[in-house]
C-alpha cells in the first residue's frame, strides 16, 4: 500500500491510532507501508506522479472528501435513488488520468509479485494483460483499448475509512473483474474483449462521460465484509480486546 495513503489512515484522536488490517486470515495492526523493492527509483517517480501523489490529495478522511464534493458539482447523467452518475469530463479538479494511472498500478502491483511472504495479501492474475498494462505504467504505450475501469464514491460522508486490496470478484469465460478500494473510492477493473456494453459505457476513462458514480450502499457492504473477516480471522487475545469495543461500537 502506498505510504500517502497508509498515512491517510491513522486517526491521532483514537487511542489506537494505527490502521488495522483484516484479512479473512488474520488482523494486524500496519504502521508500514506494504512494500517490496519492487520498483527502481525511476519508476517509484513515474507511479508518484502519475496519480499516488495526487490521490492521496483527494481521498476520504474524516470530515472531509475533497473528491466526493469536486464530483457532485458535476452533471448528472443518472440520477436514481441509491446510484447518481456524474459526467466529470472537463472538471480540473478531477484528474481522470491520475485516477486511471493509480488505479492500474495498484492492480498491477497485485498481479506482478507474490506479497504473501511478507502481508497477508490476495493476489490478482491480470494474464495476457499484465504486459500492456506495465507498458501504460512506463509511458511506453497507450492504455489498452479493452480495459474498462468502474469508479464509484460513497457517500459523502464515508462511516469507515478502509482500503480494501486487489482482488479478483469474478471470473467468466469471456472477461474478469477486479476489485480495490480506497478511502471513499471503489475501483472495478474489466479486461477481455466481451465486457458489456453497458459496463463499458460507464468507464471512468473511455466514456464520453467520463463518468463517476455516487453509490449510498457501498460503504455499507464494506463495512460488513470487514465484520465478517473480523469474526472470522485469527487474532491474539490483545487485538481482539482493542478492537472489539470499536467494531461493535462504531460499525455494528
Ligand atoms: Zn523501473
């Protein structure tokens, strides 16, 4: 996980101010960031600029969402009672090609190395779509034309800050999807040839649109699996005591 995000997460006003991670395995507290030297310098730069540094800029915290606010001053272009989507091309304030850039290196990651030596990760297989994507990443090539990615907010204000790693939500003959979260943001990755049409048409970055949702349920499902996990996962005696009265408190 990226330190500008992982820093997003800590709450100085808790006792417990360090981030825990719950795995359907086990619950840790994380004061590092999830890194490998994975990356040369260089490429640590490119990634940086490309979008971490701007979305961690832009993310939920508390009391505030600057990416939520920015996205609903946009049109709308549907307007249902639990999904709004916005059209956000032409906003400045919203980087599309940040967001895309963070959103692919963030998979990528997941796909290119095993993290399970040292964070009890999930892995993701991108497959054939692997290369194409580390050569976006590089600035060697264009997006591939059959990536389609989902960008949907919660609420404006989010109940529980949580990042949720890449993992793989669905897997069919004919295309895959990917899951990730961020503080506020949920990111779903398409590849294959045969993703719908009306997936594709809500693609953050080959719509017209440029299209952002606004979904009032999703924090709500998050915020559930993480109990979930939580029930389930291992954990030391002293991590359930510290926990169990905010779970239950804050989030039951
Ligand atoms: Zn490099």
């Amino acid at each position: 996980m990226p330190a500008g995000i992982l820093r997003s997460l800590f709450e100085r006003s808790l006792d417990n101010p360090e981030p825990v991670l719950v795995s359907s395995r086990i619950i840790i507290n994380t004061t590092k960031p999830i890194v490998k030297d994975l990356l040369c310098a260089e490429c640590e730069e490119l990634f940086n600029k490309g979008g971490e540094a701007w979305i961690s800029q832009i993310i939920a915290r508390r009391g505030s969402f600057p990416l939520a606010r920015a996205v609903q001053s946009c049109p709308r272009v549907v307007d249902d009672a639990n999904l709004v989507v916005y059209s956000c091309k032409g906003n400045p304030e919203i980087e599309i090609e940040k967001l895309t850039y963070f959103a692919l290196s963030m998979f990528w990651r997941s796909s290119a190395v095993d993290w399970s030596s040292i964070a009890p990760v999930p892995r993701i297989v991108l497959g054939e779509r692997e290369e194409p994507v580390r050569q976006f990443l590089r600035r060697d090539a264009p997006l591939p034309s059959d990536i389609v990615l989902i960008v949907t907010l919660w609420t404006h204000e989010p109940s529980n800050l949580q990042v949720v790693l890449p993992a793989e939500s669905r897997q069919v003959a004919s295309f895959n999807a990917f899951t990730m979260s961020i503080p506020g943001i949920q990111f779903v990755l398409f590849t294959g040839a045969d993703v719908p049409a009306d997936v594709r048409a809500q693609c953050v970055c080959s719509s017209d649109d440029q299209a952002i949702a606004v979904a009032n349920a999703i924090d709500t499902v998050l915020t559930g699996k993480m109990q979930a996990n939580f029930q389930a996962a291992h954990r030391t005696p002293k991590i359930a005591a510290k926990y169990r009265d905010y779970l239950r408190g804050r989030l039951g």
